[in-house]
C-alpha cells in the first residue's frame, strides 16, 4: 500500500499527504503482504513543520483518516514503523537524539 492522496483540515489546519514528507511508514512487505492486518500507518511532516499520521484500511467498515500529532507522539510513531523514508535527525531536525 501507498500513502493516498489526502486533503484534510482539522481545527483550521490543512494536512495535505501530497504536499508533505514521509517519514516513516510500515507498509513492508512481510512475506504475505504490504498491508499490515489489513491496515497501514504513514508519518509525515508537512512544509509547516506540522506532524500528522495517516491511517488507511482495507477492511470492510474502516475508513482511512489523518490525525495531527504532537512532536512526542510523532517520535514514538516514527519509532515503531518499520520503513523509515528519512532519518531521525532530518525527521525531527529540532529534537536532540538521546544517547543510549
């Protein structure tokens, strides 16, 4: 699965997949398929600086869907998708990396 082009505006504020960067995703082919349990998760910033998931679905019932996400949330989503399109330093240039 690929992003789907989206435009949305929530609480005044446009998220538009086509005009913004992926930065990480978990549509990774896992020997069956892209669709992880019929589902997949796209991070993206956009030109903005703005942080926001896109959420589709294949299943019967479920729609696809974009949700605003603060810079914590984006991190820990970032961090548990499996394909990253950019590393974490150009993903969130203004976040120091923690040592380990």
């Amino acid at each position: 699965m690929q992003p789907r082009r989206m435009d949305w505006v929530i609480a005044g504020k446009r998220y538009r997949t086509d005009k913004s960067t992926l930065l990480a995703h978990d549509a990774y082919w896992n020997n069956y398929n892209r669709e992880q349990n019929g589902r997949n998760t796209f991070l993206f910033r956009t030109r903005n600086g703005h942080l926001f998931a896109q959420y589709q679905s294949v299943l019967p019932g479920e729609s696809d869907s974009i949700k605003p996400l603060t810079t914590d949330q984006a991190i820990d989503l970032y961090h548990s998708l499996m394909e990253k399109e950019v590393p974490f330093v150009i993903a969130f240039p203004c976040t120091p990396v923690k040592e380990a």
